[in-house]
C-alpha cells in the first residue's frame, strides 16, 4: 500500500484539551516508519524490488518482515514516550498501532513478499495490486474518508487552509496513480520495464522526500487548522 497508509493517521483519540495524544504530522510519519526503514536499506543496496516467477515483487525481508514489524512498532511508540515525555502510554499505543497498520494494510495489497521473519522462506500477500483500478480505488477511499473525517473534525483559520487539505489530496491522489496503478496497468498489458523502475539509492532517497515532504504539507496545514474542542468532550 501506498498513500492508503495514511488513512490510519488520522486518529484523533477521545480528548478533553486541546491536544491530542499526537500531532497529525507525527502521525503521517508514523504510518510511514516502516517504509522509512525500507528507503535506508535500499540505499545501501540491502532491499529493493525486482521480478520473481514473472510478477513485481518487493525484496523486504528486513523491513517489512512481521517479526520486524512488530519489534519496529514497539521501538517507536518507546521512542516517542522518550521524546515527549508527558505524552504517557496512551501515545506509546497509539504511536505504535500507526507504525504496524502498515504491515496490516501491506499485506491486502502486496503480492506474496511479506515474510513472517527475516530469514523466512515462505512469504505473504493477498495481491490486491493485481487489480490496479480496484486497488487504485481501495487506497483512495481509504485516504478520502481519512481526510473527510479529519477537515470535518477541524475549522479553518483562513480560506487557504479550507482548500489545501484537498490540494494535498488530490497531489497524494496523482503519486499514487503513477507510482503505483500505472505500472500495475503497464504490467497487465505487457509494457513495464522493471528498467524503468527506481532502485538503491534513487529508489531510497525518493522515498524519504516524499514522506518527509508529506509531513512537513500537513504539519503546514494543520497549523492552519483548529479543533472542535467540543466534539471531543467526555461523556
């Protein structure tokens, strides 16, 4: 899965104060922690993606093992009690259910390439990117109740911030059409060229950008953005 990660990221938590456990910002690199990993490896050549038995594959033992996933997860959420130490355990669970719905969200998406542990030689994946379109219309689904529910959840501060949340989304809408749907397409009518495809270092440091970028958008945004406190009051 691509931008349907950031679906997840969107939790806000029950509230009484102004603050919720976390940022949305610290939220959209969270659902990414585990891509980020993935991006360093491939920069020192250890993951990438290639062709296995004729299908595009990712080669993610490491990364996105569930072993490692999981360990990553739990690494995280301690992390982020460590940064922001008020943030307390309710940070630390949420912090670290963002880190491994990737792995959860990966797994409906990804061909056969998600291994139990590193070493593994069995792997899994349900392969929804088989179907592109349909893949192409889970992920943004996904993406568009997370953002729907977010600006609904949230009041403008000026008018430009009415309108970038869905700027944003429709740039996240683009990546994830050329990223991911039309090389799922070219694959179905014989023209993709694995050639074509990014690998190491190119392949790590554009992803880094984009999920950097991604965050330091909606930190932006959010920032323009203020809760209806009200919304969140105990009962």
């Amino acid at each position: 899965m691509f931008m349907g990660h950031y679906a997840p990221a969107v939790w806000l938590g029950r509230r009484e104060k102004k603050e919720a456990p976390i940022k949305l910002w610290e939220a959209f690199l969270a659902v990414q922690v585990i891509d980020i990993v993935f991006c360093i490896l491939a920069i020192f050549g250890l993951e990438g993606s290639l062709i296995e038995n004729g299908e595009p594959i990712f080669n993610i033992p490491w990364s996105h093992s569930l072993l490692t996933s999981i360990l990553v997860s739990g690494f995280a959420g301690l992390a982020f009690m460590w940064w922001k130490k008020p943030s307390g355990w309710k940070a630390f669970w949420v912090i670290s259910s963002l880190v491994f719905s990737h792995w959860l969200l990966d797994f409906v998406v990804h061909r056969p390439d998600l291994p139990l542990y590193p070493s593994a030689e069995e792997a899994y994946g349900l392969g929804f990117w088989n179907f592109p379109w349909l893949a192409y219309v889970l992920e943004i689904g996904l993406l568009f109740i997370g953002f729907l529910y977010w600006v609904r959840a949230t009041v403008p501060r000026r008018k430009l911030y009415k309108i970038a949340p869905w700027v944003l989304f429709i740039l996240m809408c683009g990546m994830q059409f050329v990223v991911i749907t039309l090389p799922g397409l070219q694959f179905q009518n014989g023209t993709f060229d694995p050639a074509s495809q990014p690998q190491g270092v190119s392949l790590g440091i554009s992803g880094l950008i984009t999920f950097f970028a991604l965050s330091v958008a909606i930190h932006w945004i959010e920032a323009g953005r203020d809760f209806k406190v009200d919304q969140f009051s105990s009962t």
